[in-house]
C-alpha cells in the first residue's frame, strides 16, 4: 500500500468529480455528447490509475484491479452513449452492448458516435 496516493485518493476523487460535475453543468447536449468520452476517459485513467499503482506490489491485486479498471473504462468510454435530443447519458444495459434509446426521452442513439 502506498501512503502517499492513499492520503491523496480522497481528495483527488472527490475534486474530480465536482469538477466533472460543474464542467458538464447546464450544458447542451451536443456540448456533453462531445466532452463525454474526453472526461470519463480522463477520470478513470487518473482513479483507475491511482487505485491500480496502490496495489503494487501485490501483482495478483495489481493484475485483476487492472482489468477491471479497463474494463470500466472501455465500457464507460465506448459503450457508453449520450442522448443529442435529452443529453442523458446512457451506460449499456448489460454492461457490454452500448444502448440504441435513450432511457429518457427514447430518442435513436445508434449514430456511430459516443
Ligand atoms: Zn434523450
């Protein structure tokens, strides 16, 4: 366990979201359906890092907390949509096949795009 990123976990967790938060707030959707995957890739790579090096150096620990750390990533990344119509965003039903409606207002999200 490493003292220094475990000291500072909180923290930076919690300043990303509120930032993530106040970045997305009152925007258009064509706004968020741009910056979604930017930021979520963003925090992930930055708390799924962090929680991943506090493994080292029990590598069991450090490989599974890696996979699931890309996994979320991936899922949360590219199969994760945002509505243009509502700007709801929609994580997969299933956790792997990116949703075709939105949960919201049911518009198509089968674009291609995030
Ligand atoms: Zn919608």
């Amino acid at each position: 366990m490493n003292e220094t990123l475990w000291a500072i976990y909180f923290p930076v967790w919690f300043a990303l979201a509120i930032g993530s938060l106040l970045f997305f707030w009152r925007r258009d959707p064509a706004f968020k359906k741009r910056w979604y995957r930017r930021v979520s890739a963003f925090n992930i790579a930055i708390i799924g890092g962090m929680i991943v090096l506090m493994t080292i150096p029990n590598w069991p620990a450090f490989a599974i907390f890696l996979a699931g750390t890309l996994f979320i990533g991936w899922v949360s990344v590219f199969q994760t949509r945002v509505c243009l119509a509502c700007g709801k965003v929609s994580q997969p039903d299933n956790l792997v096949t990116a949703p075709s409606f939105c949960r919201k207002c049911g518009a198509n999200l089968d674009d291609g795009a995030t």
